[in-house]
C-alpha cells in the first residue's frame, strides 16, 4: 500500500511558476515509477509526466514539454512538478500517481498507475 500526499497547488498568473510536491509513504518510494496528472471537470484524467525509479528518465506529455519538469528525491520520498509558464489551459486538479510493476518503466496510462493522492487544484488566471 502506498500513501500519497500532493501539495503546492494554488492560485496564479499565467506565465508564472510553481511546484508542486508528493510525499509519499508506504511502498518502497526508491524503487517505484511515478506520474503526474490532471483532471478538468468532465474531462478523462490527462497524462502530464511520469518518471522512473531513479529519476533518470523522463516523459512528458507534449502540452507541458519544455515548461514542466518532473524530479524526485528519495531520500525524501517525494516526487515533484516544476511548473513553469503557466498557461490559463493548465488550469486542473493535479494528481500524483505510483505504479505497482517495474519501477524501470515510464507509465503514461492512467490504468497503469496503483496509488493515486488526492489531488491539489491549480488555477492559472490570465
């Protein structure tokens, strides 16, 4: 069993920044792939980035490349959503996610991922 826990969401201007962080608990978080995504009302929860156990690899979904960046540090089991350029269409519920197989992959299906935090909204006003 893993316990997430996202943070950091919030309120901001479009073309701003922020972060946010998942602390995680349970599970092994070193060995464990993890993801981000988003969710609009009425709208299929979206893929956004994922990152592998060793945070040596990345993916992430077109609409955020070059502005996003996804990281982690295990000695603190959190994983982490740098944000940057913020854009009114990345207004959502951000979600962390970790997937129970080989911590080697990178997941972008939401099927794929076993443990999912609570979420945190993120508005962008322009």
């Amino acid at each position: 069993q893993v316990q997430l826990v996202e943070s950091g969401g919030g309120l901001v201007q479009a073309g701003g920044s922020r972060r946010l962080s998942c602390a995680a608990s349970g599970r092994t978080f070193s060995r464990t792939a993890m993801g981000w995504f988003r969710q609009t009302a009425g709208e299929a929860r979206e893929f956004v980035a994922a990152i592998t156990w060793s945070g040596g690899n990345t993916y992430y979904a077109d609409s955020v490349k070059g502005r996003f960046t996804i990281s982690r540090d295990n000695a603190k089991n959190t994983v982490y959503l740098q944000m940057n350029r913020l854009k009114p269409e990345d207004t959502a519920v951000y979600y962390c996610a970790a997937a129970a197989g080989s911590g080697s992959y990178l997941y972008t299906r939401s099927n794929e991922y076993d443990y999912w935090g609570q979420g945190t909204q993120v508005t962008v006003c322009s």
